[in-house]
C-alpha cells in the first residue's frame, strides 16, 4: 500500500471548528461511524489535525510495538494542572522511574491485602440500605470508590466532608478533560467561561485535599500504598518522594480510583438489571461459591463468571473512552506517514465495540469471554509504557464489590426513571435510580 496518499477526512466537519461540534455533541456516534471508512481517519479540530486509529492491530502498533515513536498527547497534558507530575501525566524516563516506585502497590500479595477493606467498605454501604428504597446508583457507587481509596491509600476512613470534595469536584475535572482535549484552540482554555472558572475551583479544592491527606498521613500506618509512597526512595539517588510529588502522586490515585470504578459498577448493576440470565448466572455463582460467607482474596480464582460478567462491561461500557498519543518523529502507520507532533487518538470502547473482534459486539453477553480474544484486541487498561498500574487493583475492586452486593441485593431501574450517558472524561451514566430489592 502506497504510503503518501491522504488519509479520508471524517464526515460532519464544519467552517473554522472543524469536527469539534460533532465531538462535544454526541462522540461516541462519530467515534463509531469511523471504522466503515477505513483503519485510520482524521478530524480536524479547528486547524488542527487529529488522526483516529480504528484498527486494533494499529493501536496495539501505537502502544507496544512502536511505542518509542510516540509520546503522551494532548489528553495527558490537559491533565497536567491536576496531577502535577504525578505517575499519569509524565512520560519517558521519568515516568519509567515512577511507575518503579509505586509497582509494589500493585503486586498480588498486596492486591491480596486490599481485599478486606474493599468488602468491608461495600458492606458498610450496604447495611443502610432498606428493601423498597431507592437510591441513586451513579451517587452511590462514587461514595464507595471514595471510602475505597481512602482505605487502601491511607489506611483509614476518609472524612464525609473530604468525600464530598471528591464527589462534587471531580466529574468537574473529567468534564473539563473531555472538552479541554477536544478544542480547536490552547487559548480557549484561558477564556473565564463557566466551565473554565469551575474547573480552576475543581483543581484549587482537589488539590488541597490530596495535599491534606499527605500532610496528615501517620508514619505508624504500613501496608497502605500511602506508606509505600513515603518509604519509597530513587533507585539511582535513594532519595525520598518530596511533600509536592506525594501530593501529586495522591492525586492521580483519587482522580483513577474513583470515577471511573463507580462508573464501572454503575453500569454493571444496571446491565443485570436488565439481563435477568446474567444475573441469575451471577447469582448461582456467588451462592454455591460463598455458601453465605463473606468473599475472600482465595474465592476470586474460584468466580469466574463475576470476572467475565466485569469483563463484559469494561468491553461494551469502557469508562476511559479515549486516550491519545502523539508523534516524537515521522511515522508510518496503517499505510499513511504522519509527520513529527501530531495527535493520534483511539476510542477503547469503539475497539472494544468491533465487529470484526466481538460477534454482535452491542449485545452484552459475559459469556464470550469463555474465548478469549487475541490481547491485541481487549485492552481494558491500555498496554505498553502506560498500561494502567491499578488495572487489577481495579478488577480486584469490581470482582468485590459485584459479589458482596449481590449476594444479598437485587437492583431494579426505578419506575420512571430515566438514565443518559453525559459524554465527560468517561462515558459517565448520569440519573441512575433503581429500587433496592433483597435477596432471600
């Protein structure tokens, strides 16, 4: 294939602002209709070009086999203002040598320790609940995911006012991120529009928290993965993290542990709710595996349709429904030569919607994990140089949290309410009110 013709340029594009009206507007639509017209289209956000990578194969390219030519794009310095130099919005050397120092956070025996206070959180949640209430299970799920981080960062319950901090200020961060990483223009940014001005409080009161919380982290606490930051020290200086990339690094673990969890859960119980076989299948899984019990770190391997039922709803419902690179050099990808410092951009949940890979793939069915597709494929926490750390402190997290619960509770959608998908830093279902049922 000749590498020099121009790569098709997407429909619903404007005058001035290109395709951003679209994106703002509906993304996942245009996202989804861009694999017909080849592995590789471009949008134009303003002047500026940005090239879509539909091809699992290219992504993977992307990611793992070319990654040296590629560097984080646009999403992660839109970032930046948030996490600092935290572990998520560095790239290169530096970022090598701080995923070194927060991996053991991440290693299975520690995973194994989370367990306990991830079930125990839930619990919590849960033994408020009464059998005919209502509750709203986005809201709901963000309160767990908070006391959650709290408990496995720091060791302790974080405060009901740090919680509402987290709950009131970060949708605000991944609205901004979303449309601060889609505009036609850097200086848009600087404009005192609304969303602007909230988003500079978002950042003023999260990172004032994560700030609090080093200052009042307890020496005598082990085991957390706060204490893992403070003991941690640089394989070439031996120094310590300072007071600034704690904070930041704090920050980046209550921005990726908190959202995108809870919409994760949200969207499963309401996919139950709907599905009464997979439910059903859930169910008879946790009541013969548990016998009543409480779920321990040695039940996991023994839940296998809890982790394909998490599977399928990190596939059809991605929360981090794009990510972004750009190009150190000129590349050749798919066919087509991208010059140096252009943005390449790829939708996980539109990879993860593939015909191609998935049969039917809108169909929620967690049983089409009992084959497993080529890793190329399913990337539900990225790949490469910045594959996600808390990937499976994360499936720890959903596997815990969807077996505790269900194992007592049903979850049925609410009469007459209404959920919609708002399309934020993560495809974020807003309105979800189900009725409380519980199980015999």
């Amino acid at each position: 294939m000749p590498v020099d013709r121009a790569v098709p340029v997407a429909p619903r594009h404007v005058p001035v602002l290109g395709h951003t009206v679209a994106l703002l507007r509906d993304p996942m639509a245009l996202f989804e209709a861009l694999p017909a017209l080849g592995p590789m289209v471009r949008l134009q956000l303003g002047r500026r070009p940005v090239y879509v990578v539909n091809s699992p194969s290219l992504v993977h390219r992307v990611l793992v086999t070319d990654a040296d030519a590629y560097r984080q794009g646009r999403l992660y310095e839109k970032l930046v203002p948030i996490t600092g130099n935290g572990v998520a919005g560095t790239d290169g050397p530096s970022h090598l040598a701080q995923r070194r120092l927060a991996m053991p956070a991440f290693h299975q025996a520690r995973l194994n320790s989370y367990v306990d206070p991830i079930r125990e959180q839930t619990l919590a949640m849960t033994r408020a609940w009464k059998a005919g209430q209502v509750i709203r299970v986005d809201r709901a799920m963000y309160r767990l995911t908070c006391f959650v981080v709290g408990s496995c960062l720091f060791g302790r319950d974080l405060e009901e006012r740090q919680v509402a901090v987290i709950d009131r200020w970060m949708p605000v961060v991944f609205q901004n991120l979303f449309v601060r990483s889609l505009s036609p223009a850097d200086a848009l940014d600087r404009l005192p529009t609304v969303l602007h001005r909230r988003f500079a409080r978002a950042r003023k009161h999260l990172r004032q928290l994560a700030d609090d919380l080093v200052q009042d982290h307890d020496p005598a606490c082990h085991g957390t993965l706060m204490s893992l930051l403070v003991d941690a020290r640089d394989g070439e200086t031996g120094r310590p993290l300072d007071a600034r990339q704690l904070t930041d690094e704090v920050m980046t673990f209550l921005l990726t542990g908190t959202e995108p969890v809870a919409v994760s859960l949200t969207r499963l119980f309401y996919e139950l709710a709907r599905n009464p076989a997979a439910e059903a299948s859930l169910h008879r899984e946790i009541d013969t595996v548990l016998a009543g019990r409480r779920v321990t770190s040695a039940d996991l391997p023994r839940l296998p349709y809890t982790k394909r039922l998490v599977a399928e709803v990190l596939r059809l419902y991605h929360p981090i429904y794009l990510l972004m690179r750009r190009t150190r050099q000129p590349v050749e990808l798919g066919g087509y030569r991208l010059p140096a410092d252009v943005d390449v951009l790829f939708s996980l949940t539109t990879i993860n919607r593939n015909p191609d890979s998935f049969a039917d793939p809108h169909r929620f069915d967690p049983d089409r994990w009992l084959t497993t597709p080529a890793p190329a494929v399913y990337m539900p926490f990225g790949e490469g140089h910045h594959k996600c750390l808390g990937g499976q402190f994360a499936m720890t997290e959903l596997m815990i949290a969807t077996a505790t619960i269900s194992a007592h509770w049903r979850l049925r959608p609410a009469h007459g309410s209404r959920t919609r998908t708002i399309p934020s830093g993560e495809l974020h279902p807003d309105g979800v009110a189900m009725a409380l049922e519980q199980r015999g």
